[in-house]
C-alpha cells in the first residue's frame, strides 16, 4: 500500500498529537488508571470510616465507670503505645466486629490525648 506524499505529515502530526494528549492527560489532566483510582478510593473510605468511628470509640472509653483513671493510665504512656492501650482496652472494638480496629485505635487514642478548649 503506498501512502501519498501528502498525507505523511498529517499522519506523523496524528501520531505525535495523540502522544502529546495521553502524556499531558495523564500528567496535567487528571486521568488515572482504574487501579489508581481503585487503590485511592479505598484509601478515602477508610480515612472516612475511622473518622466515623473514632468518635464511638471515644464515648466508650468516656463512658465507662473508671473513665477518669483510665484515662490518668492513658497519659502515663507514650504517645506511640496509646493506640495499643486503646485497642487492649476494647474500646475500638466496634459492635459486630470481634477484633478491635488498630486505625480506630490510633485515631480514637490522638482524640483522647487532645485537651479539650
């Protein structure tokens, strides 16, 4: 098949016009792959979640009959275990689950160490 002298520019102009689109469109654009926007997609309904059970998790420990010694135990330990004394507590144990959430922990353990203002 032999393509006409004329029509070669146009077509080179195609091909490069079409590479030009996918890297402005994948880079400037916004467009991602479906694994991308899957893999974001759960990144935010669990950033949405913990902030939706967080607060529970909060009202639990509040709600208890030590609260305020449990919470004096709470700030004795460092920041970086407080998830954990949360999870073992149980309070980020939600109800039809039987393990608690380690995010939930984490989130519900920065709220508590939060001085109310």
């Amino acid at each position: 098949m032999k393509i006409p002298a004329d029509l070669k520019p146009a077509a080179w102009g195609a091909v490069g016009g079409a590479i030009a689109l996918a890297i402005i469109g994948f880079t400037w654009g916004g467009w991602v792959t479906q694994s991308t926007a899957e893999r974001e997609a759960r990144t935010r309904s669990s950033t949405a979640l913990v902030a939706a059970l967080s607060p529970i998790c909060v009202a639990k420990f509040q709600q208890q009959a030590n609260a305020t010694e449990q919470l004096v135990e709470f700030k004795k330990i460092s920041s970086w275990q407080q998830g954990d004394f949360i999870a073992k507590g149980g309070w980020a144990t939600m109800p039809g689950s039987s393990s608690p959430d380690s995010d939930v922990a984490k989130a519900c353990a920065a709220a508590l160490g939060v001085p109310k203002s």
